[in-house]
C-alpha cells in the first residue's frame, strides 16, 4: 500500500509535534524537582498539580497528545512500515531544530549531518513507497 500525499503530510506532522513540543516539555518542566512532599502518593498529585496547571508546560502537552490522536487515525489508511519511520525519525529531527531555537546544544556538525542523512533516508523510503504503485515506466 503506497501513502498518498495526503498521508504523507499528516505523518510530517505528527513528527512536528511529537519533536517540536519535546524541547517546550522540557523547559516547562524544569521546576518540577522543586515540589517535595512527605509520601509518594501527594509527591505525586502536587507534581501532576504544578504541571496542569503550568500553561508553559499544558499547551505543548496538549499539541503532543494531538499529534498522537491524528498518528492513530493517519495508522488506519497508511502502510506501517512507511508511518514508523517517518513520524520516529522526523520528530528527532524536529526536536534538534526547536532546540537549537531554543538556544540548547545540540551537538553540532555531527547533528547536522545526522539530520541531512536521516531526512535522506526518509525521502528514499517515500520514494520507494510511491514508485511501487506507479508500476513500470510505459515505452513509448
């Protein structure tokens, strides 16, 4: 089963905002070692209270938790070997680009030519998937 256009976007997509909100969860998240409570139970509503409650940190969440909801239904008409690699590999990327805007380290040149070879990488498996539909060049 070869993605159409159509899916092929929508898998970019969830790779925008599973690696786009990763950094965001991260810096939202930073104060989260200051809450301390005496029993494992309260630690655990208190850090679910300052984190709901964070809009820094609940609107990225929310953005996540989207691209999952339209990775599960893009699943239903997409070929799996094709959404896999797409969304996973993509959302590194996207995640080293929100960082880098976000003024992290990311490594570099090294991270740079990851990026190049796994956007390549990505192109040649949409390539791949599409050319199987196409059947034969005709001979005219």
């Amino acid at each position: 089963m070869a993605a159409s256009l159509g899916q092929v976007l929508a898998l970019v997509l969830v790779a925008a905002l599973w690696g786009g909100t990763q950094p965001l969860l991260k810096r939202a998240s930073a104060g989260l070692q200051e809450v301390q409570e005496r029993n494992w139970a309260r630690q655990l509503l208190q850090e679910m209270k300052t984190l709901f409650l964070n809009t820094e940190y609940l609107m990225p969440f929310l953005l996540n938790q989207c691209g999952s909801l339209l990775y599960y239904l893009t699943l239903a008409s997409t070929d799996l070997t094709l959404a896999v690699p797409i969304c996973n590999s993509l959302a590194i990327v996207f995640t080293l680009i929100v960082g880098k805007l976000l003024g992290e380290d990311v490594g570099g040149k090294r991270a740079a030519a990851g990026m190049v070879l796994t956007v390549t990488g990505i192109t040649l498996c949409i390539t791949s998937s599409v050319s199987k539909t196409q059947g034969p060049p005709s001979t005219f």
